[in-house]
C-alpha cells in the first residue's frame, strides 16, 4: 500500500517534470537561434565534466558547486517551509527569518572576537534564536489572538528588511568601502569549506543532518504527532487533549531556526559579508521546494536539489546562450502549476489504482 | 407499475481495493418509500452515490423510466430528477441557509444573486412541504435538525423527483423524525419517490413500502414492508438472529465519581445555556441525561470535558476539582468522551485510523519512550482494536475518510472504551451506528458500568436511554428538571412531561 504509494508519487514527480521541460523547450526553440545548445547548458551546465586531456582533471567543479550551494539554501529554506505547512499554518515568514539570520551572523561576526569553532558557533547559535524568536511572534498571534498568519508574516517580512537595512547602514557598513557592505567577516567565524575550488561548505553537512532531524521530529517524537494532528483536524487535536495554541506557536518558531540557518549559510558560508539586497524572495523559493516535496522532509532533499539544479542551469544557460533567464523563471512557474493543479494527478492516481486493484478483485474471484 | 430507477448487476470497487458493491440488483418504483438497509459498510451509501453520479461503477448499468442512462456527476443527476441528501452534510456554514438552498442555481437580478427572491423561494418549499426553517439564520449557528431540513429543500428547490435520503433520522430527535416523516409523507403524495436509508428498524416498518437489504455489499433481500417484522429484516441484515433487548444485572452503585455542583455556562451570545446544573454520577451506574436536543445537553459534556469553560459552578472528578482545567488534565484525570458530532471533533479525516486511534495516548508509553514516538507500536494497538471493535476497513493506515459512517463511530468508541476510563461520558454513542453495532456498544457500556465504571449517557433516543439507564436526569432550557429512578414504573409519557417542561421535581426549582 504504501510502497504503491511511493511508486505513484515519483510517477507523478517524473511526469510534471518531463511536461514541464518539454514546455520550456518549445518556449526556447521559440526565443532562441540556438535552442539545442541553451537547453543543453540548462539540462547538463550544473554538471563537473572529467577531462583527461592533461591526465585526470575535473572541470566546471564551481558550477557544481554552485548547485551544491543554491540547494543547501533551499533545503533549509523547503524544511523550514514544510514544518509549518504540515501542521495547516500559512506562515510565509521564511524570508524575514533568513534576513535576520543573516543579521545575526553578521552582528557575531563583526562584534564579538573568540576563536574558530567557538566564534562559528556562536553566530550559528544567534541565526537559531534569531529565526526562533521572529517565528514565535507570528506564532503567538495567531495562538492567542487569532491573528491571520499570512498577513502577519508578510508585515513582519517588512518589518525584518527595514531593520536589516537599518543596522547595515548605521551600524555595520565598511564606512571605507565605496558600497554597502559589511567588512570581510574574521577567518574564525567562517563556514569551514569542503570541495576545494568552490563555496561548498560545512553548511551542507549541517543541511543534511537537519534534513535527518525534521524528518525525525515529524515522524517520531510527540511533537510532530501534534502537528501533524493540528493539520489534519484543529477541533479534534483539541479534543483529545493537544493544546493545540502551543503547537500552533512552536510550529512557526521551530521552522524559524532552520530560516536562520538559511541566513546564516548566505552570510558565513556564501558571501562572508553582509550586503544590502541580500537575496530578495528566496524565502519563497522554499514554498515551491516544500510544495514539490509535500511536505515530506525527505522528499525536500531531492526537491531542493532539483530545484537547485534547475536554477544553477538557468544562471548558465543565461552566460552561455542568448536565453534570458525569463525562460526558466516560465519553466519554475509551469512546475509549480503543475504540481499544484492537484485535481489533475489523483484522477491519474485513482485510475491507477482503480486498474491495479480490480485487477486484483478479479483474481481474487 | 413499473420501475422509476432500476440499478443492475452494479459493482463498485474502490480504489484502495474494497469492494463495496457486487452485482446489485436495486430496483425503485414511482411514488414509493423504499428503505435501504444493512449493516455499516455494506455499501448502502456507496450504491446511492452511484446512482447520483459520485461514484462511478465498475461494472452495470442504471435504467430510468425504461432508458438507460449514464450518471457520469451529479450535475447529471440532478438533470435527470434525482437528488440526494448525504450522510455527512455538504452546506457552506457561513452562509445563511436561503444561500445555501439556492446555491449553484441562484435566482438573478441583473448580475446580482435576488436574496429576496431566495428568501421568498426557501419559504414557500419550507411551507409546501412542512420542513420548517429559517432563510436568514446561517448554517454554523443552526442546529443539526434543521441542517438536515435545508438539505432536503436544496434538492427539492433544483426540482428533485427521486429523493435519496442517506440516514436522515440519525442525528434528529424524536420529535423531528415525525416531523421529518410528515414531511416524506407529503412529498411521496405529491407524486415524488423516496429511498431512505435508515439503521432503525422501526423507522422502516412506519414509513416504507418495500425494503431492500444489503449486506457485504449484496443485496440479501427485497420485500413488502408489511409482509415482514423488524426481527426478520434484522436477520435478513447480521445474519443471526438480534437480540435488542439488553441484560442488566441489577445495579451495585459505588462511590461516588463525578460531582458537578451549580454549573452555569453563558455562551458567547449571552445566552444562559446552563443554569444550577448539580448531579453525581456513581460507579457501577449509568446515568442518562434525556432532553429534546438543544437543552444544554452539548454544553453539559463539553464543559464536563474541558473543551468549555463554565462560567460559575464545579466539577470533581474522583474528588479532585477539575473545572477550568484542559481537556488534557481532565482526560489524565480519567475521563472519556465520546462526541456528538464525531466529524466536529471526533475523528480526524485526513489522518489515519492508527492516528485517530491514538489521539488521546501518543505521548505515553508503549507509544513514547524517553521521547521517542513509535509508529509501531501505534499500528500495533490499531490492529488490536480494530480486531476487538470489528471495524471494518481496508488496514490500520487506511485514511479515516475512506471509513463508512458507522465504522467512523465504531473508531471513536474503541478510542474512548479503551482509555479505561473512571467517567466515561457517552453522547449519542450509537448515532449512525447498525443494529449489530448498536448491540455491541449497548453490551459494552453495561459492561463498563458492570466493572464498577461511572457512565454518563446523553442520547436523543429515549428508547436507548431508558433501556440502559439507571437513573434518569431530564434537561429542560439549560437545568436538571428531574433525576429519576429507571424502572419499569418510569413511562415514556411520564419523561416527555419533565422533558417538554410540564413537570419539575421538587428540590429542582431554582430560578
Ligand atoms: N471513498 C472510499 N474509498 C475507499 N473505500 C471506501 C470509500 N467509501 C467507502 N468505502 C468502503 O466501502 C465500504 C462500503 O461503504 P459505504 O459507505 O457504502 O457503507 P454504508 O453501507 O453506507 O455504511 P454505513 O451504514 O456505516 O454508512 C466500506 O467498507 C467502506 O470502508
Ligand atoms: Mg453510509
């Protein structure tokens, strides 16, 4: 039953995304003079390419790289995103809480002097509580005030930028450089890098060991028991016994500190300085990571990997062809369409499964 | 005569591989009441939704008036005459119940809906057909019994001849199932067709023509209603015989369980909707709690649970206050509850039956260890009680939804008979539920008040209240007019005057 279920879950994911690309290849044989090649570097670009012309070499190991980074933050972005869709609670406050992550980090950074892993340490711990802390505010509305969740976490986006952008110029810009940034951030406090030649860092084992631990809490402790039950009926959580405000309050702090972690792999891993515009709207990108994954923290590693190879191919696509990066913006939104038309794949799935088990009753007798 | 619907050899699997119909024969005339009966989940609502276009057949055919038909959605259906009113209700409760009767074929002025003329509409069917209701009054604040007329008058109201009616008595009171039954009455003589699906035998014998049986997804028999008693359609149903009448061995009432003393609660609207409520309730007894529906009866057992407050008064349980206290320390405390409405609070749809088995116990052991949930172990318990309670479904982690009504309410009971209670509190336990079931719950609440439990029952049925009860208490406008002895001295006359208000017992008069 449930293996069955797995199997017409990739169906699915397999289908969208083959109709999908197929989409965004007519588009690009329409825009395009060389639509073979640009959707080559699309589909293929993310990929390091092993060269043995001067003996053994791996090339393009930075575009890999890339990919590696760009899903490291989607992940974290798509687990933060999952936990509080799981538990029916609209929070769209990710990208307020990454922001201030980030800033976070930066205050560490720049602020407190102490050794390497302690120093990491330290700003990691202060994007955690950071990201918490935002997440809670929303979370507490909505328990005990009935505050719409969607229009306070939009506000509270806001409300993060400004004070983002406020503590960058005020505080912690460079006054010596001739833009808006922060200082380079000191050596110790740095994500410590793991693949030679590019910014894949330390975070990415973080990521997956995260991955390990939302799966974990959905799936093992009481708590995610909770949520699971607060999403799947309010009124009966109540009724046998889940204090569901708390669970409603938790839900949206505890996916806070994986947004601030998110913060903190852009500041101490990727950038290593703060900057102004950080990365408008990537705290949505988690939306679609948690949407293709249905909220499965498993599922959201192979999404956010996806995800992130489609928009590292896209950046390449983009230097290396006359495509602009328009086409695959198209190509995200057709996926998201798709996988969110849900009418459209029960049917596919009832049909399937209306085959294989009559199939079955009629074997049966 | 001929046949208005005739349903042949129509099989239904499911997807998930149940097979709810086998080659059913099903045949309707004109003007007729047909009753369809069977156990739960013998597929008497998956052959109606069948004929309404919800489901589709794996196999048959559908013949109305002599011509085949087919019956791809509801919109057809409706096309074609037929109407149906569903188990579970299907209406918009933030919208008033005019809205909701002309929902999907609005009256128009100009681009805009004519509310007056939907008014006007819902009042003249509500008057022609005697099933009386507010237009303007919104479905969230209205009770069941008129949830349910408002399903009758929306299909009428898009010109309805056959009328499906997927047990409409199940949530009503007494008195509203005459009515309901005046109503059918008027329908059948102003030329429409009825099928009514109903788990009380009685109901059959008083309104239907003919009865068609169902069980395991066959039909097992077909006929006149006056040439059969309610003991063969019941045997024609379990296949053995039912035995409706319960043994009781007399009562050995213990110490005292439950103390609620002066309870008041205020609702939001103001409106008092307890007043001075004092009872006990003993161990090794069954208190019932009889009352037209609307009494106080559902404030009575959410405030006694904790999923209210009361506003003045106390409750003690085993001697230990408990008023104000979360439904989770009142659980913890030892009591059960099991709700009126079981798609409100009682079950969670989208979950699964091992998760709406373990709602109230996941975070204890076996389930949790130092913290650690175990799956296992709540499949584990699922397929014990699945076992010990016989619900039928295709596996423990079968979604809720895919469950028949009376196997839904057959989850409840086996959740709250094994959290072992102290109080068990019981409210409408057999509504929706078959004969056979409604026997095994029957046994199963004398059986805890055998092992020295307390019960409160609270029942719209007053058959079912006097037949397990052993003391009565009778609700009236929010207050206990009366706590009776049961006995066979205590008539069905004698309770409707305390429950209608005519009477009071001394030392009750409060206000
Ligand atoms: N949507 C569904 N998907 C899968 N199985 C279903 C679905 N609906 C019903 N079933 C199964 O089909 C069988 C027949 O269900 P049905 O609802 O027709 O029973 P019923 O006779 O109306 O019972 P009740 O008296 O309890 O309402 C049951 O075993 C039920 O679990
Ligand atoms: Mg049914």
């Amino acid at each position: 039953m449930t293996r069955q279920n797995a199997l017409i879950e990739a169906i699915r994911i397999v289908a969208v995304v083959v109709i999908a690309l197929t989409i965004g290849f007519v588009i690009t044989a329409i825009v395009s003079k060389e639509p073979v090649q640009a959707y080559t570097a699309l589909l293929t670009g993310p990929l390091p390419r092993i060269s043995f012309e001067n003996g053994f070499e791996i090339k393009n190991i930075n575009r890999f790289g890339n990919w590696m980074e760009e899903s490291t933050t989607l992940i974290l972005l798509g687990l933060a995103v999952s936990l509080v869709f799981k538990a029916r609670q609209f929070s769209l406050g990710a990208e307020g809480q990454m922001l201030l992550g980030a800033l976070a980090t930066t205050v560490v950074a720049l602020h407190i002097s102490a050794p390497f892993p302690l120093h990491l340490i330290l700003a990691l711990l202060a994007a955690m509580v950071v990201g918490f802390l935002w997440g809670l505010i929303p979370g507490m509305l909505k328990a005990y005030l009935s505050v719409d969740e969607i229009v306070s976490t939009l506000m509270l986006n806001v409300i993060a930028l400004q004070i983002f952008d406020l503590l960058l110029f005020n505080w912690l810009r460079d006054p010596t450089a001739g833009f808006i940034v922060t200082p380079l951030f000191p050596q110790s406090v740095l994500l410590p890098q793991m693949i030679p030649g590019t910014r894949v860092s330390l975070m990415s084992v973080l990521m997956l060991v995260a991955v390990v631990v939302v799966w974990f809490v959905m799936a093992r402790t009481p708590f995610g028991f909770e949520l699971k039950m607060l999403g799947a009926n309010r009124k009966f959580a109540e009724y046998g016994g889940i204090n569901t405000k708390r669970v409603i309050a938790l839900s949206m702090a505890v996916s806070g500190i994986l947004a601030g972690l998110a913060g903190a792999h852009l500041s101490l891993g990727l950038l290593k300085r703060l900057t102004i515009n950080l990365s408008p709207g990537l705290g949505f990108e988690g939306i679609v990571v948690a949407l293709l994954a249905r909220n499965d923290p498993r599922l959201v590693l192979a999404a956010g990997l996806f995800y992130g190879y489609l928009r590292t191919g896209a950046q390449i696509m983009e230097r290396s062809s006359d495509v602009t990066r328009e086409v695959v913006l198209i190509i995200q939104a057709i996926i998201i369409l798709l996988i969110t038309a849900e009418q459209l794949f029960p049917r596919f799935q009832q049909w399937w499964r209306a085959r294989r088990s009559s199939e079955v009753a009629i074997e049966r007798g | 005569m001929s046949a208005l619907v005739e349903m042949k050899q129509i099989s239904k699997v499911y997807p998930n591989g149940v097979v709810a119909n086998k080659n059913v024969d099903f045949a309707v005339e004109k003007g007729e009441i047909h009753a369809l009966v069977g156990e739960n989940g013998a597929g008497k609502s998956t052959l109606m939704k069948v004929l309404y276009g919800l489901e589709q057949p794996t196999h048959g055919e559908i013949w109305l008036k002599g011509a085949r038909v087919e019956i791809p959605n509801p919109h057809k259906a409706i096309d074609l005459g037929i109407g149906m009113v569903h188990q579970n209700f299907m209406l918009v409760p933030s919208f008033t119940i005019a809205e909701n009767i002309v929902l999907g074929s609005e009256p128009r002025k100009g681009r805009f809906v004519d509310r007056a003329q939907a008014i006007a509409a819902t009042e003249s069917l509500s008057k022609t057909y005697g099933l009386q209701v507010d237009p303007l009054a919104r479905i969230e604040s209205t009770p069941v019994g008129m949830r349910q007329r408002v399903e009758i008058l929306k299909t009428l109201y898009r010109g309805a001849d056959l009328l499906i009616l997927d047990e409409p008595t199940a949530v009503l009171t007494p008195q509203e199932t005459d009515e309901l039954f005046v109503a059918v009455r008027k329908l059948v003589d102003q030329g429409k067709t009825v099928i009514f699906i109903t788990h009380k035998l009685v109901e059959v014998k008083e309104i239907s023509d003919r009865v068609t049986v169902m069980r395991h997804g066959e039909v097992t028999g077909r006929v006149a209603t006056a040439d059969v008693t309610e003991a063969d359609i019941a045997r024609m149903m379990v296949g053995r015989a039912v035995f409706l009448q319960i043994d009781k061995p007399p009562v050995q009432r213990g110490r005292v369980v439950a103390e609620v003393r002066n309870l008041g609660y205020v609702a939001e609207t103001g409106r008092p909707m307890l007043r001075d409520v004092s009872f006990d309730v003993y161990a090794g007894e069954i208190l019932g709690v009889a009352g037209v529906e609307g009494n106080g009866q559902t404030e009575l057992v959410e405030v006694m649970t904790g999923l209210r407050p009361a506003t003045t008064g106390e409750i003690r349980i085993n001697g230990a206050p408990v008023q104000g206290q979360s439904a989770r320390r009142i659980r913890l405390s030892g009591v059960a509850h099991i709700p009126e409405d079981r798609l409100t609070n009682g079950v969670a749809l989208d979950a699964s039956i091992a998760e709406n088995l373990a709602v109230d116990r996941y975070n204890r052991p076996p389930f949790t260890r130092h913290g650690v949930l175990s799956p296992g172990k709540i499949k584990a318990q699922a397929m014990t009680l699945m076992q010990q309670f016989d619900i039928r479904a295709a596996g423990p982690d079968a979604p809720m939804r895919s469950l028949s009504g009376g196997n839904m309410q057959k989850v409840i009971v086996a959740r709250e008979f094994s959290a072992e209670p102290a109080l068990l509190i019981a409210a409408q336990p057999t509504r929706g539920v078959d004969i056979g079931a409604t026997e095994f719950v029957h046994n199963q609440l004398v059986g805890k008040r055998n092992e020295g439990r307390a019960v409160l029952l609270v029942s719209a049925d007053l058959a079912e209240v006097m037949s397990l009860s052993d003391r009565i208490a009778v609700m009236y406008k929010g207050e206990i007019v009366g706590i009776l002895e049961n006995g066979p001295h205590l008539t069905e006359e004698e309770l409707g005057l305390y429950m209608l208000g005519l009477k009071r017992q001394e030392g009750t008069r409060k206000v």
